[in-house]
C-alpha cells in the first residue's frame, strides 16, 4: 500500500473542500427546502439524502485568537456532508477514507456540547467565541450561537452566551411556521426569533435553577398539525426559581414553579405551595419533574399535563414514583390515546427499571441487573444506550423479553467520557473514535458510525481528517479497547 502517497492525497482534499466548499456561491445539489430532518439537534443530522455531521471532536479549551476556529480554515470540529444512498451507505475507497465529502460551515461545532439542527434552508450552530474581553482575555469558553444556510454562505451570530454551554441546554423548534431558538445560559431564558428579519435576543427570565426545554429530533415542514401552537403546553417555556423578597408569598418554604411565553418576558407563576421543584424534562406535552416535601423532606417522581390555564391544579399531577434517581428518562408516549406514562431509571444498584403508571396505578419492571458499574448515555425512543464493562451496550425497554445488545467498535478508542460525544438516528450509532496519525503520537478524535440493522455490523469512519492528522488506515482495528 503506498501510504505516502495515501496521505498527500488526503491532506490535498481536505484542503481543497475547505477552499472550494463554502464559496460566494456556495455548495451545488442542496437538499429540497421542505425535505424531512431526522436526528436533529444531535452530531449527525440526515436530511433528505445528505448526512451533515460534525467532522472530529474540537475542545474550546486552549484555542488561540486568529489561529484556532476561523472560518474558512478550520476542519476538525467543522460540519461535513457526505450522500447516502437508499441502502443507507456512504461511499469509501478500499482503505475506508471517504470518496467525498464537503465542507459545510469550517467552524468548530458544539465543543464540548456537539449539536446542531437543520430546518429548512438553516444550519443552526454553537460556535466558539473568538473575541477578547476589555483585558484582552480570550472568551472562547463562551459560544456563539450562529445560522448558516445550507449552502454554507450568509453565516450570522444571532447570540452570545454569557457561560460555557455544556449538554442539553439549547434546543429548537417551529411553531405555526416560526423557527425558534431557546438558550437556558447560566441562570437565565434566552428566546430568539430566528425568522425575524434581525433576529435579536429576548430575556425571558432570570435567576433560573431548573428548566423544562422541548425538544425536537425531527423535522418535517409539511406537518401542520405537530407544529401547530398548543397554547399553554409548547409555546411556553417552564422554569424553576428561588423566592424573592418581592413575591407576596416571600418568608414561605421550597421554591417557585412559573412559566413564561416564547418571545416575552412576562411571568406566570404555576405553583408555590411550600414544595421545591426541580425540573426534569418538557416532553409528551407534560411537566416531569421531582417535588420535594417542605416538611417532610421526601421527594417523589411527578408528571403534570400541560394546558393553557396557568394556575395550578391537583388533577393535572400524577405521582410516578415515590423514589427518585439520578438518571432518569422519559418514554415518548405510544399514541395520542395512550394515557399512561413510562418512565427509565438506573439505580445505585446498577438496575436498568421501567416505571409504568397507568390510570393511577404504578408497576415497576427490573429490565436489567448488572453485576458491574452501568453508566447511562441516553434513551432514543425506547432504547437505552449505556456502558459496560469498557463497551457500548444497548436495551429496548420496552421488550417483552428485553435483550442486551453490544454496539460493534471494531476495538478502536471510543470518546464517551460525555454523553454528547454520541448519537442515534434510529438505525446508526454515532461516536468519535481516536486516530493516531502515521508517525505520530497524540491521538485526535473523528466520526465513526455502527449500521444497528447490518447483518454484518461493524463500525465505518465518517469524516474527513484535518493535515497532519491522517492515519495509515482509518478503520484498522487495533489490538484492544479503551474508553475515556
């Protein structure tokens, strides 16, 4: 194999997308404005027959002005885009590099917090920032948060973080034809109207210690009826906050469940009973959330049905368990007519339970016993993805007989020292593996992607390796495993 000749050729194309792929003109053969987004807001969005993924892992720690994350120049951590055919592959030569694949927006993306979304024509994006504050120190810890269109021109900051983004902390969605972005930073609620023509940044609460954000992981234009306004349920945002000296209700215990519209800043206090609320998760047009007893001191596990009527109302909560975890996650609903509710939690005890309540009435299914330490990634529909024993497993929770699966690595270095360092469209694993380049020591961190459905299961490098970065071959195995 002429392994020289391998990586000039690579170092050549890399180079030559980031040249050609973001022009004045832009990139050709764009994806319908209206065709259908799966996976978004993770690492890897498919949208019609292009997969736009985020090319490597770029931490924010140690960049430097006018070196690091300018546009145009940067590769690993930038977003790519590669076809996919309806056989669900994407085109490698005989060594595993890719035959092509585009650069999109050559900026670092998410960092330590890898997500970005598609609607319509729009790349949304966290990137960071470059700028120095008035003592010269650089403010890269904090991102901007920016749009792009698709063809990879007309790039604009729309917001400024004031703190670091970590996980989950941002999300977007449509409501009747509006594209909306909504940043929980630090302690505060920041709403964007990103179909403003100046779009411009609304604070919509502050002094926030829980947030309940929706989320949306796919996209479809054409369907009216899910993106229509549900008012009460997805055109507010929900929150947790301390009692202030200036509530009527200050000198009482535990702390305030409120809410607040898209776009405005105008309080709606939902309930402050003496209880303390915290905030899990906005989802299936419901409130989860755990309550604690002022008196008492217990806490239990609790789901509140949205609607329009701000204040609250005993009917509307159910009580899912009388125990509280660390990780706990929750199961999009079967069907509109389903009226329970499940719920996935991992125990001290490395126990993988499912949490059914239906009609008021609570059963609880040991879906899993470890015998070794379990730590939880995420649950995608009804599939658990966590670790174990160095290796990525996964579990549908909902199985009558539930079966515990590996996700095949082919033994590379897998970063899943976060849980955003991972993806699931349904079908394929996303994860970053390490890649130590040919004569080199100091290992960067690219795509991989597992096929789920593939009766031959292996993982595949998705990617397109940054100078000075290419190994000899990018999907040879190595002689053992190790996990960050």
């Amino acid at each position: 194999m002429k392994k020289f000749l391998l990586l000039v050729v690579a170092i050549f194309i890399s180079s030559t997308l980031i040249l050609t792929g973001c022009g004045d003109k832009g990139l050709k053969d764009n994806p319908a404005t209206n065709a259908p987004v799966v996976s978004n807001g993770g690492m890897a969005v498919l949208k019609g027959d292009y997969l736009y993924y985020v090319n490597g892992f770029k931490s924010y720690e140690g960049l430097e002005k006018d070196k690091d994350n300018v546009w145009g120049k940067q590769v690993i951590g930038s977003i790519y885009r590669v076809k996919v055919d309806a056989n669900n592959t994407i085109s490698h030569d005989e060594d595993g590099f890719l035959t092509k694949s585009e650069v999109v927006v050559p900026q670092i993306v998410g960092t330590e917090n890898v997500c970005f979304y598609i609607f319509g024509d729009y790349i949304y994006y966290a990137t960071p920032n470059m700028q120095n504050d008035k003592n010269g120190n650089l403010l890269n810890a904090r991102s901007n948060m920016c749009r792009v269109n698709i063809d990879g021109t007309d790039n604009k900051v729309l917001y400024t973080t004031d703190t670091t983004l970590t996980s989950a902390n941002w999300t977007m969605f449509e409501l009747d034809g509006t594209i909306y972005m909504v940043v929980y930073d630090g302690t505060k609620i920041v709403s964007i109207n990103a179909n403003a023509k100046k779009p411009s940044a609304t604070t919509m609460a502050s002094n926030i210690t829980s947030v309940g954000l929706i989320k949306t992981d796919k996209y479809l234009p054409t369907d009216a009826i899910n993106n229509q306004t549900i008012e009460g349920v997805n055109n507010y945002v929900y929150y947790t906050r301390d009692i202030k000296e200036d509530d009527s209700f200050y000198g009482m215990s535990g702390n305030v469940l409120a809410r607040v519209k898209l776009g405005t800043t105008e309080e709606e206090v939902v309930c402050a009973n003496g209880s303390t609320f915290a905030i899990i998760e906005a989802k299936n047009d419901c409130l989860y959330y755990t309550k604690t007893n002022a008196s008492t001191q217990n806490s239990m596990l609790c789901k509140y049905t949205l609607n329009a009527s701000k204040a609250y109302n005993e009917v509307n909560e159910t009580v899912i368990s009388y125990a509280t975890y660390s990780n706990t996650y929750i199961l999009n609903k079967n069907n509109e007519n389903y009226v329970g509710t499940d719920i996935v939690a991992v125990d001290s005890s490395n126990n993988i339970i499912l949490i059914s309540t239906v009609n008021g009435k609570t059963t609880t299914k040991t879906v899993y016993s470890a015998t070794t330490t379990i730590t939880p990634i995420g649950l995608y529909g009804s599939t658990l993805f966590f670790i174990e024993n160095s290796k990525i497993s996964y579990v549908d929770v909902t199985s009558a007989v539930p079966t515990i699966n590996i996700v095949e690595t082919n033994d590379k270095t897998i970063k899943t020292d976060v849980a955003t360092f991972f993806d699931f469209d349904g079908r394929n694993v996303y994860f970053y593996s390490a890649y130590t380049p040919e004569g080199g020591t100091d290992a960067n961190y690219y795509l991989n992607r597992t096929d789920l459905h593939a009766s031959d299961s292996k993982s595949e490098f998705v990617g397109v390796f940054a100078e000075g970065h290419v190994p000899a071959e990018p999907d040879e195995d190595s002689d053992e495993i190790w996990i960050q």
